[in-house]
C-alpha cells in the first residue's frame, strides 16, 4: 500500500489538456536528442516509470518531477501572465503586434526549429496555415484558439488556407 502512486488532484477541464501538452513537450525534447527513457530518467534523479506518467500528463506527478524532467532535458519553464481573453475573443479584435511563440503549446510546437522567440501575426498565420495538419486542435486552449481565430480573421480573410 505505501508504494502505490497519489490519486491525481482533480483538475478543472482547461488544465487537463495543457499538462497533457507539458508531458507531450518533455517527451518529445527527449526523442528530439535521441534519449532514452531511462537514461532521461536517471539524469532526472527519477524513475522511468514517473518520466512516463510525466510525458503522458499525469496530474498526480509533483510538479517538482516535472521540473527535474525539464531540468534534466534542457527545457525551462516560464510563468507569465495570460494576456486578457476579451483582446482576442471577438473575430477581428486586436491581434498582438509580436506574439511569443513559447504563450502558445500547439504553435511552440509547430515552430520547434524557431526554439521560441517572437513572429509577427502574418508568421504566425503562415506556420499554422503550413502545419495545420500537425496541430492538435483538441489540445487549443481557449487563448490560442482565440489567436488563431484573430489571425484568420484579420490576416486571413475570414479563411485558414489549410
């Protein structure tokens, strides 16, 4: 009974996607320097087993675990402050005149070979227009969602060329 792992903290929906992408993060700058899970493990002072439920998102992992895992692949994370929803929620609002590739999981994603940086809006739409097929549409956070939608309205016509 002692060895058994924490039942995972319930967590609101909106979360649940974003630790997903996290693990998903982790595990891929794993693959990406041809690492293998128990090697990335060791160097994390972990087991395998927990740098497996990290990089599937496992919520009842501590977030120190995360951060050894991130600590041990190279990655860092940053806190910041979620620029206010109504900026980007109607079609046509405001898009930001530089937007930080590393605010947005599913475009972090598909611009790895930038390792994060700024793009302007018409990049930004570019990126997504040219990867659309490997954005994980279910994984869009509310903020992201908004983004893409602000782009596509303002840059791309009312139409994501994908």
């Amino acid at each position: 009974m002692g060895n058994m792992p924490a039942a995972a903290p319930r967590l609101p929906d909106h979360l649940g996607p974003r630790l997903q992408a996290l693990g998903e993060r982790i595990r891929a700058q794993r693959k990406e320097h041809r690492l293998s899970a128990a090697t990335a493990a060791e160097a994390a002072g972990m087991s395998r087993v927990t740098l497996h439920r990290i990089e599937r998102g496992v919520a009842s992992v501590t977030m120190g675990a995360y951060l050894s895992a991130m600590d041990a692949l190279g990655l860092r994370l940053d806190i910041a402050e979620p620029p206010a929803p109504a900026a980007l929620s109607a079609p046509g609002a405001a898009i930001p005149r530089r937007i930080r590739i590393d605010d947005y999981p599913q475009l972090r994603r598909i611009a790895w070979q930038r390792r994060g940086g700024e793009l302007t809006p018409a990049e930004a739409l570019n990126l997504y227009e040219r990867n659309w097929r490997h954005v994980d549409t279910a994984a869009l956070d509310a903020h992201e969602r908004a983004l893409v939608d602000g782009l596509v309205a303002t840059l791309g016509k009312g139409q994501l060329l994908v």
